[in-house]
C-alpha cells in the first residue's frame, strides 16, 4: 500500500473514531430524565427543609419541573444547576 493511501486509511480511521467517540459522550434523553429527577429531588429536599417563611413555591424549582415534565431536558438541569448552586447546596456531577 503506497504512502497516500495509509494516509488517506488512517484519516478515515481516525474519523470514525472520533464519530463514535462524540456520539457516545451524548447522553441519552433516558439519563437526561433521570438527573432532571435526580437535581429535582435535591431541590425539593432543601426547600421543604427551609425555616418559616419559605413554605410558598419555589417558582424556579416549578419551572424547572415543568422543562424536565415536557422533555426540555437540558433546560431543566441548566436551571436546576444554577438554583442549586446559588444556594451552595452539593449536588453529584453530571
């Protein structure tokens, strides 16, 4: 086999490799729904866990729920990331 086509193979190779490689990174819209329920319960744990005054909705925590309910996933996680974070409440990495 000449020079130019190991190159060419090699590339080509290397190409599906890194295909493969990006398509698995991607979680599945199952795992999503599951930190979306994981985040979620945190959530609601520290909130039903606060001191008087903080009995009324968390509209945050609302909203993410209604995302992760209608499937917008990413949407919900993103906020309830940032609900949690805010309030410096330790969730698991994603």
């Amino acid at each position: 086999m000449s020079r130019p086509a190991r190159a060419c193979l090699l590339i080509c190779v290397v190409s599906c490799l890194l295909v493969a490689i990006n398509t698995e990174a991607q979680p599945s819209r199952e795992q999503l729904a599951a930190r979306c329920a994981l985040l979620g319960s945190i959530a609601d744990r520290y909130w039903r866990r606060g001191g008087e005054g903080s009995l009324g909705p968390n509209m945050t925590r609302m909203s993410a729920g209604l995302d992760c309910s209608k499937g917008r996933y990413e949407q919900g996680i993103k906020t309830l990331e940032k609900f949690l974070t805010g309030q410096r409440i330790p969730f698991p990495p994603g």
